[in-house]
C-alpha cells in the first residue's frame, strides 16, 4: 500500500540554472570593469590601469556546464531568457583555473594520440557490449530474485510515475506570494498531471522570472519532491539572507611601480624622483631618461606601470547598507536604482568591482572594490551676482565626506569691485547619495547693494518715466540681506515624481536708513524632468513655485518714545503683513546635427533651444524682483531692472571648431528676446540680439566671448566663464 511508507520519496531534485552556487553577481551601474564580469553603459572599469588584479569569484564548473545545457534546452523549445540576462549578466571570459596547457606538434605526437584514441574507442565499445548482454541475460530473472521490500518499492516508482500531482507547496520560501505560486502552477500544468522535469523547469522559470523582477536575484528553485501520502508536490527554493555584516568595502588606491628599483610611490612621489633625476643629469653633463627632457612636462598615469593597492576609506559600510536597505537576516534583495543613485553621488571615484559574496555566518555581503575621491576641495572662479548685476569674484571651500555617509560642509565667500561687504554662504548637507530624505541647511549673508539708479532701471527711458509709488522699505536703497535656508530632497515620493526639492527660507533685509523687513517663504522645485528625443535629441523641463509673506518692521531711526507708543497689536496687525507669490517654468532641448567633419572629432553641429517664464503677485520683495529682472537680461542689452514677469527666450547654433596650436572649440550663433513687465498693470516692453561667440576651455575654465547687435541699434562685446546650457 502507498500509505505504508511514511517517509517521501525524492523524486526529481533539480539544481537549476542560475543557483546560487554559481550564480553571476548584480549588475553594478558603472560600467564593465576588468575585474568583473558585469557589463553596463557607464564609465568605472580601470582600463587606465595595466596591472589586473583577479578577485575570487563563485564559480562550479559542474553547475556552470548543466546550466549551459538548461539553456540549450531553453532554446530548443523557443523559451527567452532576455529577462534574465538582462538582470544577470553572464561574462564567461572571468573563470579562472590554475590549470596551464601547453601544446606541442610533430608527427610522432600525432600518430600517438591517434592509437590511444583508437584504443580507448574499442574499449569503451566493448564494455558497453558486454554490459548490454548481461542487462539481456538478468532481466527475465530479475523479478525472482528481489525481496519484497524491493519489490513494493518498484511497485510504488511505478505508482509514483502516473500519479497526478493534486497539490503545489513552497515550504521555505519568505517572500513567494500565494498569488505567484498559484500562477506558476496554473502556467506550468503541475496540478493534474504526473511530476515531471518538464514541469517542474517550466515552474521554476516563472518564479525565477519574479525573483529578478523584485530584485532577488539570487533565489532559485533548488529542488522538488512529491509525497505519495497526498500527491502534494513540494518545492524547494534557496533564498539567501543577508549576513551580519550587509556590506564589505575594500578600499583601493593606484600606485606607481618604480621602473628602476620596483618599489610602489605616489604619483607625487614618482614625478619628483624623476625630477631629481633629471636635474643630476643636466648638472652631470649627462642625460639617461629621455622621457623626461623637460620639468614641464606633463606626466600621465596612463602611460606608467600602476597597480591597486589595499588602503583605508571614510565611507562607511553602514551607510551604503542602509541606502540599499540591506538589514541582517532579511532576504537578499537588489535594488539596482538605487545603488546606481550611490555610484554616481560622487562618494566614489571609482567602482572596480560589486558583488555578491559568502560570509562565515552562511549569509551573503555585497563586497565591492572602490576608490574615493580627496576629501577637501578649493575652487575659484568669476560669475555675475544676481543681486547688483555686476562682476564679483569667488573662493568656495568644500570638505566632503565628513562622517562617512556623504554628508558635506562648506563655505562660498563672494564679492565684487564695488561692493562694501562680501556675502557669505555657511552649508551643512547630507544629500543621503541622491536618494529621498537628503537635506542641507545653509546660513547666508549676501550684500544687495540697491540704489536709485537701480531701481529707475537703467536703460529703460519708457518705464523710468513712470510713477513708482513706494512706500516704508520700498522708499530706501537695499544695504543687505541675512537668514536661513532649510531644503528637503526628494519631499514628494520618487515613484510619483523623479525629482523635487522642497524649501524654506527666514530671513532679514536691512536698508541703508536702518529700516528692516522680515520674510519667510517655502519653494517646491519639480524636476529637471529628461527626456530623450529621435537623432540623440535630449529635452529637460523644470518648474518652481514660491510662496511667502512680508513683515515690515520700524526704523532704527525712530526715538524710543516712539517705539513704545507702538503696541504689539499694531505691529503685528494684518496691514503689516504682505503676502506674495511667484513661478517660473524652463525648457530646453538640444538637437545634434549630424555632420561629418574631418577637424571636429566628430563633434556634431548642435541647435540648442531656451524658453522660460517667470510671474508673480503684488508685494514681491525687491530684490527678489530685482533677481527676476536680472534672469531675464539678454546678451547686448542693458539691466533691465525689477521685474514682475518676464519671458525669454535662445536659440543658439554651436559650431565644433578645432584650430592647430590651439585645441578644440567652438563658434556659437545666438539670437535671443524676451519681454518684461516693470510692475503688475504695466505694459510689456521687449528687447532682442543676435550675435557670434567663441568658446574655448583655458587651464579647465571655460571662456565665453559673445559680440552682439542688440535691437535698440548698440553693438556690445560680453565676456563670461561656465559651460553652455544643456539638457
């Protein structure tokens, strides 16, 4: 009788393809690496290092040739695992063995290898004669000869062959829902029909096809076994967990091999000892290293003998584990967007290598192999401030990193030729590698610098000559402006948009007759939305939306008596508080023109479009109106002023241009209008330009050079730093 035997007989144990024996490691977002097998898009690999290190990988020569049949047979019956390979990539090329072989020819060899084939072919078709003969002599007897409990054994196999599987389980599986094993078992066909290996691949291509889509991408099906007892088949899955430790960060440094002596040095340390060298030379008379003729020259590390050596790092494993939400014990599960988010924050340099690795505690660890940029950065620079319209000069201290999770401190110092104080910008931030919850706080004190000229708006006669009634703060030139800045990245969940930043902002405007107004105001900024267009185009659009009150105090100037006739109830009345708004959207697309040059390297011709839109209410702080006037400024045109909305719009034509001697650049035509209304209830004035401009890149700035013909009839050359708008 069936029921007579308590203890289930295994039937199929399958140890299907991608197990986690042998299994490839995620795909990590920056790029194919020497030292991986992964493939990607990205840049990261170390093709600028000529020594190769080999890490160990999970390899099973067993499992990797059955999984080379499973695939086979995949493809014989028209199954495509694109999905699969898409989430792991397979890069047969990294299997390393210790084995060498070396082949040798001649005649002799050759006739030797022939009659030992020859003879192990005759050999092997004997045996399998002989075997094939005594299997023809046993099998009339072989019934006689077994006892019963064989007997009822092969009794119950052959049961076991017909009998319909009336039940599927998933034992030890945390994470399958009831509703995938359902449908896996409907598409495969295993209820009501015999356990068969057909069967049971086909039901266990479907639960893979769900583990790579939520991001296990280590589980497998392992195993099946039917119990006679209930024909209940029962499926067993290997899902790994995550170990004590989730994440191991092996940090790496590039070192220069001494040609001479072989010992590992510094790029630093390589360039001033061939520095020496050459000098005792020239002294000497004599001259040994050709390559370095002279001091100037520039050394590349590409061009010297480099390895990677173990060094120690500040970012610690504990952040990027909870970034990728990898806990202990949990299942281990892939999110692939967010660790390219942890790849390109900056925190690394260099990804050599990601993946999956055993642990001692039987748990599995994302190890990778990284190298971190320098902590501390000093920058200089030129721009324009968007206060006073006028030139002021830069120095911006950053130290990044502090406390091994990304987290930045740094301070922007700022002034111009003419300003009386410099402004000064204080910022903390943990911008969590780009993910949601990242933040930063920033302290600032900026001088605005107002004054009648200002406000009249220079070069605009129309609107200078109307009347601009004003009163309290509005009547007094701005001296300066102090507060606080809280912003949130990401406010808004990811899932439902891809970019936001939310903000507030306290603070504090003073005149030069000692008047004070206070504001507060909170900001949501959706975007840079990307898209991209036919032919390589790319498009990107962007939206912000403020909202804010004024708080108008007393002047400095009025006599205590005064102050203390005002109470708190007129102070704070509702006449004291203006509330304002403003909104402003930008878009802008770039369209390469494909046009073969043989002096560009093949650079193509760009059209490149700018259009944005700016509003806003009745009580917009001026210089926030000021701002939005001076956003709006056209090239060749003069300031424009306050505004309280505006609309412009570029169209530039970049031309790739490489000149001997010289290097690459490129000639921009542009033309570009907008219009502006001075104060709510004024009309619309416009101005335009078109013109011709030079870009080149000097000691990594990049210049900008615009001469333009503006339509009030001026001819004006402008001269500017940064790159050109782009997508």
């Amino acid at each position: 009788m069936v029921s007579s035997f308590a203890v289930p007989i295994l039937l199929i144990f399958l140890h299907l393809q991608n197990g986690f024996g042998f299994m490839t490691p995620p795909r990590p977002p920056n790029g194919k690496s020497h030292l991986s097998g992964w493939n990607s898009d990205g840049g990261g690999g170390l093709e600028s290092s000529p020594t190769i290190l080999v890490f160990p990988r999970w390899t099973c020569i067993d499992a990797i040739a059955s999984e080379e049949a499973a695939i086979l047979e995949g493809r014989q019956n028209g199954t495509n695992d694109g999905e699969l390979e898409d989430v792991l990539c397979r890069d047969g090329g990294m299997i390393n063995t210790n084995v060498s072989f070396l082949c040798r020819g001649g005649s002799a060899d050759a006739i030797l290898d022939g009659g030992k084939a020859a003879i192990s072919r005759a050999a092997t078709f004997w045996k399998s004669a002989f075997d094939n003969a005594i299997s023809t002599v046993k099998s009339p007897f072989q019934g006689l000869f077994q006892s019963k409990t064989q007997k009822k054994e092969q009794e119950l196999l052959q049961q076991l062959q017909t009998m319909p599987v009336k039940r599927v389980i998933v034992p030890n599986s945390t994470v399958l829902p009831v509703d995938v094993v359902r449908m896996a078992v409907k598409r495969s066909g295993l209820v009501g029909s015999p356990l068969r290996t057909d069967r049971v691949q086909e039901f266990a291509k479907h639960l893979k096809r769900w583990y790579v889509r939520k991001g296990y991408v280590l589980h497998s099906v392992t195993g099946a076994t039917l119990k006679p007892e209930t024909a209940t088949a029962e499926i067993t899955v290997e899902e790994p967990r995550v170990s004590r430790r989730p994440v191991d960060i092996v940090f790496c440094k590039e070192m220069v091999v001494d040609y001479d002596s072989g010992e590992l040095m510094t790029f630093r340390q390589y360039r001033e000892k061939k520095v020496k060298e050459l000098q005792s030379s020239r002294e000497s008379g004599t001259s040994r290293n050709r390559g370095f003729q002279r001091l100037d020259r520039q050394m590349e590390k590409k061009d010297l003998n480099t390895t990677l050596v173990a060094t120690s790092g500040r970012t610690k494993a504990s952040k990027i584990a909870s970034a990728l939400k990898l806990q202990p014990g949990q299942p281990f599960q892939w999110h692939e967007n967010r660790w390219k988010k942890i790849a390109t924050s900056g925190i690394f340099s260099k990804i050599l290598r990601a993946g999956p690795e055993r642990t001692n505690d039987g748990g599995v660890c994302l190890q990778v192999f990284v190298m971190e940029p320098p902590a501390r950065h000093l920058e200089y620079g030129v721009g324009k401030s968007i206060w006073t319209n006028s030139w002021e000069g830069e120095v911006d201290f950053d130290w990044r990193n502090i406390f091994g999770g990304g987290e930045s401190f740094g301070v922007l110092v700022r002034r111009g030729t003419k300003d009386s104080s410099p402004s000064v910008r204080l910022r903390y931030g943990d911008d969590k590698f780009g993910l949601e919850g990242g933040y930063d706080v920033e302290l600032f004190t900026d001088f605005l610098g107002d004054t009648p000229k200002d406000v009249k708006g220079e070069g605009n006669t129309m609107e200078a000559s109307e009347p601009e009634p004003r009163t309290g703060t509005d009547e007094d030139n701005l001296l300066h402006r102090r507060g606080a800045t809280f912003r949130l990245r990401n406010p808004i969940s990811p899932s439902l948009v891809s970019h936001s930043v939310g903000s507030a902002s306290v603070e504090r405007t003073s005149t030069t007759t000692g008047q004070h107004e206070s504001i507060g105001s909170a900001t949501l900024t959706l975007g840079p939305f990307r898209t991209l267009l036919p032919m390589d185009g790319r498009s990107s659009i962007s939206t912000t939306i403020t909202g804010g009150t004024r708080l108008q105090g007393i002047s400095e100037a009025v006599s205590g008596t005064a102050q203390e006739e005002k109470s708190a109830s007129n102070i704070f009345s509702a006449s004291q508080f203006k509330p304002y708004s403003s909104a402003s959207a930008t878009a802008r697309q770039v369209l390469p023109i494909y046009i073969s040059s043989g002096t560009n390297d093949g650079r193509p011709i760009t059209l490149a479009f700018q259009h944005s839109i700016s509003t806003s209410t009745p009580n917009l702080p001026r210089h926030e109106a000021k701002a939005m006037g001076n956003a709006a400024q056209i090239r060749g045109a003069s300031p424009n002023g306050p505004a309280s909305s505006t609309v412009k719009g570029t169209t530039e034509l970049r031309l790739p241009l490489t000149v001997p001697l010289l290097g690459d650049g490129s000639v921009v035509l542009f033309g570009d209008w907008f219009f502006v209304q001075r104060e709510m209830g004024s009309k619309f004035y416009s101005k335009s330009s078109i013109g011709v401009g030079i870009r080149k890149p000097l000691q990594g700035l990049p210049f900008k050079y615009d001469i333009s013909y503006s339509s009030d009839g001026k001819l004006k050359t402008m001269f500017g730093l940064g790159p050109d708008f782009d997508a």
